[in-house]
C-alpha cells in the first residue's frame, strides 16, 4: 500500500510501482494532473466531466498502476465531497 505525505503543492505517494521508472504511471498522473488543474481555472471545469474522465483515467491505471488507480480513487471522493484536490507527484 503507498505511503501517503500530504503538501502544500501535490501527495507524494512513495511506492515502487509507483516511481518515476515507470512511464504509464507518470503519463496517467500528468492526465490526471491536467484534468485536477481545470477545477482551478478562472472559469472551472464541471465536476461530473472532471469526475468522469478521473475514472476513466482510474480504470486504465488499475491494472499496470494500482496504487496511482487508489490514489485517483481518493482524488474522486475528495471532490464529490467537495474538497480541495491537490496534484499527483510521483518520486523515486
């Protein structure tokens, strides 16, 4: 399970499945990022489309990513919740 460490600029989520060795991690979280970046613009994004394109995003990284799959997971509850949604960032 990937450690989670909350920051003022994104989650730092340190897991080997999860490093910067693994381009499909960080192509789905650079989307994943773009998207989140759009509730944030002058004129936000709506929810539902940001909400469906993250699980979309989070269907295709389940099975090569898991642990970016729980980590979008928790970015979709986050904002039907509405609460503010931080960037991923992916370490070595």
């Amino acid at each position: 399970m990937a450690r989670i460490k909350s920051k003022l600029k994104g989650i730092e989520m340190m897991e080997s499945s999860l490093t910067e060795s693994n381009p499909f991690a960080q192509v789905i979280a650079a989307e994943a990022n773009r998207v989140i970046r759009t509730l944030h613009l002058p004129n936000p994004a709506d929810r539902t489309a940001v909400e469906s394109v993250l699980e979309s995003l989070k269907a295709v990284a389940e099975p090569m990513a898991p642990d970016l799959a729980r980590t979008l997971n928790i970015r979709l509850v986050a904002i039907r919740n509405n609460i503010q949604v931080n960037q991923i960032t992916l370490e070595a």
